[in-house]
C-alpha cells in the first residue's frame, strides 16, 4: 500500500537504509530523516518532528506559532526567526539537560542544516528527543 500511494502521490519519505525497529525510530530516525532533507535538495522554512499519534491542529498552530516567525515581504514566505525550536521543553534532571520532546516539536531550516552537519562529526546516539540539545552541546552552539 505504501508503494502505491507513494507512486501516486509521491508524498512520502521512506529512509530505505535504515532498520526499522523501536530502538531507530527512537534514536537516529529524525536526524536521518533531516539528513533526507538536506541531500535532497530539498528546504523548507520550517520542519516539525510529529508522533504518528498526534492529532494536529494545523490553523492554530499556524497562526499561534509559525505565523509570528514568518513574513511574506519577498512575495513568498521566509522565516524571520533563526535557530529556533517550537515544541514542550523537557528537563532531565539525570542529565542536566533541557531538550524538546513529546508528540510534537518544530526547527527551523538553519536548525535542520545545523543538527544534520553536527551529527556528520559526532554521531549522537541518544533518545530522539534530547539528540537536538545534546549535539547543541557538543558543537557548543548555542
């Protein structure tokens, strides 16, 4: 079934490369996914990590969230806001660390590029979720 709406429509990304099993899709599959992305010649202002689970609101989060961060000037929509991630915020008081998580976060495209060519020289291995501020830290962005 995937083969053939993806055929059709051509509206899927399948990672063929990657093992898919609980421990990928809760470590790497994002960042693997953003590398898709950015190989790919693709970009976007705007990239949301979302469970398959999640029932999304998509009107409200435009104008709540995206909206604000974007402007139409050129003719076609840019981000205004850099390096930035919209989502809950998670503190681990295990690892001292604050980092996105839950059904649902959004980067922005700089951020996607970022976290791909950070993950090209440390390759985190973690939680999918705190991937994001623990290549921050190791490549002291901030």
């Amino acid at each position: 079934m995937v083969a053939i709406e993806n055929r059709t429509f051509g509206d899927m990304i399948v990672l063929e490369h990657l093992h898919e099993d609980d421990v990928t899709a809760k470590t790497i599959k994002t960042l693997e996914f953003y590398k898709w992305l950015v190989r790919h010649g693709k970009k976007y202002e705007f990239v949301s990590k979302m469970d398959t689970d999640l029932w999304l609101n998509a009107r409200g989060f435009w104008d709540k969230f995206l909206a604000p961060g974007i402007s139409n000037a050129t003719g076609h929509y840019e981000a205004t806001i850099k390096r930035t991630v919209i989502g809950e915020l998670y503190y681990s008081q295990a690892w001292d660390l604050v980092f996105p998580h839950g059904a649902m976060y959004t980067v922005t495209w700089d951020m996607v590029e970022l976290l791909v060519e950070l993950q090209s020289k440390f390759f985190v291995v973690t939680g999918e979720d705190m991937a994001v501020a623990t290549l921050m830290l190791e490549g002291r962005e901030t």
